[in-house]
C-alpha cells in the first residue's frame, strides 16, 4: 500500500499542501482529481521524490520511501518527456534498460506494451512523427515498460480518444489485478466515475473527500429519491411531502426527507408494483462541486 501522510509544502509563504493524507491500496485503482493549481501534480512529485516534502512522509508498505524503493515506480509526467527524434521502439528499450532489465528482456516488454497498445505499427517511427495521442500512448508505454510494482500517472487520458481511452483504460487495469497500486489523475471525472475503486478530491491544497466510490455517493446521496413503480405515479405530485423534480410515467425523481420518502413507499406499495425505490447517488461530478466548494 502506498501512504501519504501528513504531507505539507510550501512555495514561499504560499501553503500548496495542507497535511494532505490519502492511500492507495494495492490493486486497487484510485482516481485523484482536482481543478488546476489543486495540488494534485505537487502531491505526485513529491510521491516520487522529484519535489521534497516540508512536512510529513509517503511511506510503501509501512516502509518510509527511499531512492532505490522509488525505482520500483512508473511515473507519467503531464508534460510529456520522450526524446523527440529516437524511435518509439528503441526509447522503450533505453528506458527499460536505465532501470536494470536486460536488452532482450527489454525489447521484449516493448514490443509486448507497444501491441497491447496498439502502437505496434508505429514501434520504428521517432516519436515526433506521432500523432499527439499516439506520443500519449508511448509515454503511458515508458511508465509501464520496466514492469513497475507502483503506478503514479499525471493525466494519463489527455489528448486520446474515445477508443484510445479504453485501450489505456484495459491495461492499466491489468496492471491493477496483479496487485500493483495504481495513481492517476484526471479531468475526465465520468472515466474516473466509471474505472476507480478509489476516489480522492483535492482542492486548494487539502484532501476534501477521499473513499470508495460507493461510499461517497453513499454519503453524498442527500435527500433525492428515485421511485419507479409499474403504474402512472402522478399521484406523487399531489403529495404536500415532497418536491418532484422529474416525472415519466412511472418513474419520478424527487426531493423528500425520512419522513416524507417513507409516505410515497407506503402509498406506492398500496397502490400496486414497486419496482425501484432507492436514495438517488450523486455523480462524481456532482460530488466534486459540493466538496471544493
């Protein structure tokens, strides 16, 4: 597992961090996601120890993190930093042999990642020929290359497609059920909503929600219910208790406390089918504008 704790910085008198604590357990995937200047990219140099912390510690497995545990992690900067005029392939090959692989070791997870992501055919083209989302591919490629046990991706997802992002999307979860803990970024929140086991927001510098995604639509769920039932429920609407908010036929979205949400189960129950009656869960998005708030 890989723990921040505590972990506080500053530029001048300018606090970017505020005792920022957060874990990401292994084979799990978690989300990190925040406006710009949040401090999410902060929070992931100092992980890799290109930023030092003024405060506090990023531990693996109960383990404080030196030098040589951090050549077992795979780092996706934001900016994208290949050598523009060396070949896809042979970059690859470079990068896996800097952290101690064996040349044919190395030319064999190049050409593994390069298939798995669909780059193959580009494998002997220098990256400055690549297409923006092809020079994505090939650095997410250079973070994966050395077969690391821990993942940090700074907005793995800029510049691909549709298409691209579920490549992406496969292998690092690949990655993630051989148990390595995964870290990424993003502004894309309905790709975060839909592949994180895990989610942290982060604004002005401090940690302001941080769980399972479930548990926090749980806790963010409010007082909107949903009620489909088998009948028309326009009858909902004459009901003192409640505010509807969206009606179709059978189905009615609206906004109640216990009390009242309890009245339209018992009315609904009386009158015929319930099919679904449940609190409505927030999107991620919806989540993350009420916390940074």
């Amino acid at each position: 597992m890989l723990t921040i704790s505590n972990v506080t910085k500053h530029y001048g008198e300018r606090r970017v961090l505020d005792e920022v604590s957060f874990e990401v357990g292994r084979g799990r995937l978690t989300g990190f996601v925040g406006g710009n200047g949040a401090g999410k990219t902060t929070t992931m140099r100092i992980i890799l120890g290109v930023l030092g912390a003024d405060a506090g510690e990023v531990s693996l497995d109960g383990s404080p993190l030196t030098r040589e545990g951090r050549r077992r992690f795979g780092y996706m900067p934001e900016e994208r930093g290949l050598y523009p005029k060396m070949k896809v392939h042979e970059q690859l090959v470079y990068l896996a042999r800097l952290r101690g692989m064996r040349a044919g070791v190395a030319a064999a997870k190049a050409d593994e990642l390069l298939e798995r992501l669909e780059l193959h055919e580009r494998r002997d083209e220098p990256i400055e020929k690549l297409s923006l989302g092809n020079q994505q591919r090939a650095q997410i490629a250079a973070a994966l290359v050395h077969e690391p046990e821990v993942l940090v991706l700074d907005e793995p997802f800029s510049g691909l497609d549709p298409m691209a992002v579920e490549t992406v999307l496969g292998v690092l979860s690949e990655r993630a059920a051989r148990g390595v803990p995964v870290l990424f970024s993003s502004h894309q929140l309905d790709v975060v909503e839909r592949l994180c086991d895990d989610i942290v927001v982060i604004a002005d510098g401090r940690i302001r929600a941080a769980g399972t995604r479930d548990a926090l639509r749980e806790a963010n769920a409010g007082s909107q219910w949903e009620l489909q039932v088998g009948d028309d429920a326009a009858w909902v609407r004459a009901l003192a208790e409640v505010d509807v908010i969206e009606f179709d036929g059978g189905y009615v979205l609206f906004e109640a406390d216990a009390h009242g949400a309890q009245l339209v189960l018992q009315q609904a129950a009386q009158r015929g089918e319930v099919q679904r009656f449940a609190p409505r869960r927030p999107t991620l998005t919806e989540i993350f504008r009420e916390v940074v708030q």
